[in-house]
C-alpha cells in the first residue's frame, strides 16, 4: 500500500509543479479578471460534476464487485449528461452560471463526468499506474495544451483557456477509455431492461447520498466564489482562487492516500481491517499536511507579488494564511469521509459534508462583507475545521477508537519503511 500511495502522490505533485508554472503564466496572460472569471466557470462546472457523481463517483467502486460492469457504466453515462443538465439548470436559474458561459459549463461538466466514470472503474480494478496515467494526461496536459495555445496559437485570452481545458479533458477520457476497455471481458447471458432499471435504481439511491455529500463538500470549498463575485467582482475571486489553488496544491497528500485508503476499504472484509487502515493514514497524512502548511506559510508576499505572480496580486499571502487550517483540516477528514463511504456510511460523510456547508454559509455571511477576499479564506477555514471535528466525533463513536490511537506514530512508521525496503 505504501508503493501505491507514494505513487499516487508522486504524480499527482509533478502536475502540482506544472499547474503552478501554469498560474504564473496564466496570471501574466489572463490577468486577475479573467481568471476570476475562469475559477467561477471550472467551480460552476465541478458542481454539476458533483450531482453527477450520483453515479459517476464512488458508486461505481462500490457496486463493481456486485454489479455487470455494463450496467455500471452505461448507467453513469447516461446520469453524466441528465445530471450536469439538471445542475446547470438549476444554476442558471439562482443566478450562480457565469454570463453567457452556460453552455461551456454543462460541455466542461460532462466530459469531466465521463473521465471520472473511467478514472473509477480503473481504481476499482486496482489499477494504480493506470489511474494516475490518466491523471497525468489530465493534468499535465492542459500545460503544455495552453503553452501552444497561448504561444504558437496566439489565443492569449480567456477562450484559448476554454479550449485548453476542453482538449486536455477530451484527450483524458479518450487514453482513459482505451486502458479501460483492455481490461473489459465479454459478460455471459443477456442483460433484461427490468434487471438493468433494478439495478441502476439500487445504485442511484446509494449514490444519492454520495452525491449530496460531494455536493455539499464542493460547495463548502466554492461557494465563497460566488459570495465573493457579489460583493468584490471577478478580480476578487481572481485574487481568491490563486491563493486557493497554491494552498489546496498541499491536498495531492490527502488526495492520493483517500484513493488507496479508499480502495483497500472497500475491498477488506473485517471490519478491524478498515478501521486500521483508517487510523494508521490519518494522523501521517496530517502532519505531513501541517509541516507542508508551515513552510509555505514562511513564504514572504514579495515572492507571490515580484517573482511568481504580479502585483496585480497582492494580498495572496493573507488568503493563504487564512485558509491554513482549514487545508490541514480538510485533507484529514478526507481520509475519514472515504472510510465512512468505503464501509456503506455514505449518509454519515454526507452530514459531515452538509455541517461544513451551513458553518460556510454562517461565516462568509458575516465575514466576507467584513474582509472580502481574506474572510472568504477565513470562512472556509472554519467550515472545514467544523467537518474534520464532526468526523473525528462519529469515528471514534462507531468505531470504538482511542483518541490516542489517531495521533501519528513516528517509531511505528519508520518500522513500516523499514519493512518495505527489507520486504
């Protein structure tokens, strides 16, 4: 497990390195409007991927093992187009799409759906080097895609940035698609339209709560966008979504450990086996996050303002400052929220996720008014403090869990490494 995670990681910060050239351009190319206005389009479309995730997400590992991979996917295909509509919809009709941009955003949501729908069925197949194959295309691509965009191109502007994001996506489900289907073998017997609307039925009330936990925590880290468009403009949420990405760039941690945690749950059969494999991930994972936090904390605003960005962008380092906690915080109750899902919990992550948002929603009403963009960052931090603590609480309740047991083991990890490499 350690090879996977150290793998997973791995990959996911040699995207992390080229997203943050890839700010540096950006930031110099679109200015702080344009990527204002970008942030709000990629946040918009990640909340219909979210309501499409009902049956694109972690419902389709769960259900593999029980279900025709056929039914599976074709009903995830199917909910990928229905679900980014219906969200759309319901976006465009409070107000929360960006002007003109609908379109882009249901386009974006659907084909991010589909990589997802790929990206499960392969993490549930245990293929790791596949996963982060794909990961890597999706990633690492839209660098160099908006480096020949914006350079031999010439679209140095916010539709060459479009583009971008639609190539680099389009390419990710086409090699996503090609490794998935070299593991695909021929089901035996037919499939009746009785059995398939069973089946998907079962699904869909499975990952209904799966859904509004994705849903709930997605807004929990993008609402303030659209709280600050309100009161600052795009500039604003320009500023905020830098310092967000350079401070959430520390998650490709949790991230990466929540899927290998996420994968060997669902797939142990005692009981003990989760609850350990829970345990012995989450304190690490933290306090590699809180050292991690700490040194980008010592980064002083003169290296955002002269050397990385522009001065367009002053302030980023309070953003960051403000949202440190809570980016600890977070990449810890992912560790938890996927042994909930992963153990058929899905409502109890689904609460935590749904505390988060109304703790989100009561801080930036007061403080975003207040401090702007570094109350956006604030707020959030509360939010996911409030999660992380709802999380350790309901754990250590289910599962009969020491407090102590959940604080970082420094001997019995050098013990594990040492296992690995005489192993």
């Amino acid at each position: 497990m350690l090879r996977k995670i150290l793998a997973t990681v791995g990959t996911r910060y040699v995207i992390a390195a080229l997203n943050l050239a890839l700010m540096l351009i950006n930031s110099r190319v679109l200015g702080r409007h344009d990527m204002g206005v970008a942030g709000v389009v990629f946040a918009s479309a990640n909340v219909a991927v979210m309501l499409a995730s009902v049956l694109c997400g972690n419902t389709i590992v769960y259900f593999m093992r029980s279900k025709r991979l056929s039914v599976v996917a074709s009903a995830a295909y199917l909910w990928a187009l229905v679900g980014s509509g219906m969200a759309c919809g319901a976006m465009a009709a409070v107000g929360m799409l960006p002007t003109g941009l609908g379109g882009v955003v249901f386009g974006l949501a659907v084909l991010l759906s589909l990589v997802n729908v790929h990206l499960r069925v392969l993490l549930g197949w245990d293929r790791i080097r596949a996963f982060n194959a794909v990961f890597l295309v999706q990633g690492a691509g839209l660098f160099f895609v908006l480096l020949g965009l914006y350079y031999v191109a010439g679209l140095k502007n916010l539709g060459g940035y479009m583009r971008g994001l639609f190539l680099t996506n389009l390419a990710a489900w086409a090699v996503s698609l090609v490794l998935l289907l070299r593991g695909v073998t021929r089901p035996k017997g037919g499939l009746s339209v009785k059995s398939w609307l069973r089946d998907t039925g079962e699904m869909f009330r499975y990952g209904l709560w799966s859904s509004v936990d994705n849903l709930a925590e997605n807004l929990s880290a993008r609402l303030n966008y659209f709280f600050l468009q309100r009161f600052g403009g795009y500039g604003s949420v320009g500023l905020l979504d830098v310092g967000t990405r350079v401070s959430e760039s520390l998650w490709h941690v949790s991230h990466g450990v929540s899927f290998i945690a996420y994968s060997e749950i669902t797939r142990a059969t005692e009981a003990e086996r989760r609850r350990l494999t829970a345990v012995r991930l989450l304190g690490p994972t933290v306090a590699v996050l809180a050292v991690a936090m700490g040194a980008v904390l010592c980064i002083p605003e003169w290296v955002y303002t002269e050397v990385l960005f522009t001065r367009e962008f002053a302030g980023i380092r309070d953003v960051i400052a403000g949202l440190s906690v809570g980016i600890v915080a977070f990449g810890g109750n992912r560790i938890l929220s996927h042994y909930f899902i992963g153990t058929g919990r899905v409502r109890v992550s689904a609460a935590c996720s749904l505390v988060g948002l109304v703790v989100l929603c009561v801080a930036a009403a007061v403080l975003v008014p207040r401090w702007g963009v570094t109350g956006a960052a604030v707020a959030s931090s509360v939010a996911y403090v409030g999660m992380l603590t709802f999380s350790i609480v309901v754990f250590l309740r289910i599962t009969g869990t020491k407090v102590m047991e959940l604080l970082p083991d420094p001997v019995s990890i050098v013990r594990q490494i040492r296992a690995r490499r005489q192993g």
